[in-house]
C-alpha cells in the first residue's frame, strides 16, 4: 500500500527537526536489513531517503539514476551490496548521522 501524501510530509518534517528521531530511522534501517528482513528494511530506508537528501540529491552523489535508485528500493528491488553500502555511507555523510556496529552475545 503507498504511503499517502501526508504521512511522507509529517516523516520529512519530523525527520527535519529532530535528529534523534533521523538517527531512529536509519539505525531501524539497517537492523532490519542485517536481521534479515530485507523488505522492511528497504521501506523504511526508502522513507529515510525521502525524508532526508531525497532521491534526486542521493542520485547525483553516488552517480546513479534516481529511477534506478528508486526501483532498488521498491517492493521488488533487489540492491547489490556494493551500491547498498554507498548509500548509507553517504547517508551517514549527509544526514550526520553516524551508524555504529556491536556485537551481542
């Protein structure tokens, strides 16, 4: 189901004025995707983007098309690790928030 209009904005607004709620997201992000729930992962990252650099700036950065960016991140999209990885990097980079990685016992 696509998110509505209004929910993408109140994401984005919030993500604008609250960087721990930024933080929250990405970090949510990337546990998924290391859990191995790759769908839920790729959602929520696809909102991070959306909220954050948006898929235009993103696409610019890492030298990839934003359609392309946006298909890797849809329902249906697969993202090779290499471009996965560039992304959250410059994610990191460009929204300040820096992932670290713990083990647990």
């Amino acid at each position: 189901m696509p998110l509505t209009r209004n929910f993408r904005e109140t994401v984005k607004a919030r993500a604008e004025r609250d960087a721990a709620f930024r933080a929250a997201l990405l970090s949510e992000a990337v546990e998924a995707l290391l859990d191995g729930d790759t769908a839920t992962g790729k959602t929520v990252l696809r909102d991070y983007i959306n909220a954050t650099v948006g898929f235009e700036s993103l696409a610019e950065s890492v030298g990839k098309d934003p359609k392309s960016l946006m298909r890797m991140f849809s329902k249906t999209g697969n993202p090779r690790a290499e471009n996965l990885f560039a992304i959250i990097h410059h994610l990191q980079e460009a929204t300040g928030v820096q992932l670290e990685v713990k083990t647990v016992a």
